[in-house]
C-alpha cells in the first residue's frame, strides 16, 4: 500500500487521447494525481521543474509516465532518452502509450529503456481496457526498487535543476527561449 498519492504524467499532445486516458485514470482512481502536457519540450520542463514547473508543487515527481512517441517540438523518443539517462529520473516507469506499431519505433524505446511499449487502440473498450490494466500493475502492483524509494524521498533538493545544464545527445537542439 502506497502511503503518498500515485502521480501519473501524462505526456500527449492529442487532447482526444489525452482525455480519454485521463478520464480512465480518473475513474479507476488508480492516479490520484495525473498531470497532462501536451509536447515534449514541456515534459522535461515539468520533470527537471523549469519554468511554470520550478516549484514542486506544480511539478511532483510521478510513479508513472506515459509517453506518446509523436510529439511535437521534441518527440517522445528523444524525451526518453533524456530520461533514462538522468541520474535522478531513469528510475521513473515510463510507458509508451503510442498509435505507432512501426517496429522501428518500438526497437528504438527498448533501447532507450522503455519500460513498456503499448499501441493505442481505435476500440474504445480496448483502449480503456489497456489504460486500467497498465495503471493497476504499474501504479498498485509493481514494487519500485530501494533506489527510487530514496529518490523519492530526497528528490526536492536534487532534483531542482533550472539552473543545471542537463546534456543532450547531439542529434537533439532545442530551441532557444
């Protein structure tokens, strides 16, 4: 049993898809927190709190992200990538919740170490059928690791970084504010 809300963020620049999956969310209550952003350049803001995300309280570390690959300003591979590859964030379960079956795709976000790779479906039940079962086993049944559990608990202090670079691969340029 969880002894803090579950917060899920939710990475999908569809608002058809974003609200759906919300709603789903929000009447499993399996979230008791889901935060939308709507591209990929506002997803990193939210997790290294930049910007309208510097304080923690718009911006709470999530037990869950659910990634669309399609994005715009930095696609969802790239997002992961720069993820799995922060000290303070690769511990964070990250699913890609995508309309894309491109085998190119789903090899790419194994490689950035995806933990799940799921394709949305056109059915209505089906989708909302995905959504309740990723959340009941990513949110209630899985176990986070000793290392994200004291993450979790001293993430304020490390994991504020608006004045940090972070470094990028070099095939990712983001644009200048």
């Amino acid at each position: 049993m969880k002894d803090k809300p579950a917060v899920t963020l939710l990475v999908e620049d569809n608002e058809a898809h974003a609200m759906l999956t919300m709603r789903v969310l929000e009447d499993m209550k399996a979230a008791n927190k889901i935060y939308w952003v709507s591209d990929g350049e506002e997803a990193l803001d939210y997790l290294f709190r930049r910007g309208k995300y510097a304080s923690k309280e718009n911006s709470p570390r999530p037990d869950l992200i659910l990634l669309d690959l399609q994005l715009p300003k930095l696609d969802g591979h790239e997002v992961l990538n720069v993820i799995k590859q922060s000290e303070n964030l690769k511990v964070i379960p990250v699913v890609v919740l995508t309309t894309s079956e491109n085998e190119e795709d789903i090899a790419q976000a194994y490689e950035n170490y995806a933990d799940s790779y799921l394709v949305k479906s056109a059915d209505f039940g089906v989708f909302s059928e995905t959504v309740r079962e990723l959340s009941f086993y990513w949110l209630m049944q899985n176990r986070p690791s000793l290392e994200r559990r004291r993450l979790d608990s001293d993430i304020g202090s490390k994991c504020n970084v608006k004045n940090q670079h972070i470094p990028l691969p070099p095939q990712i340029a983001l644009p200048s504010t």
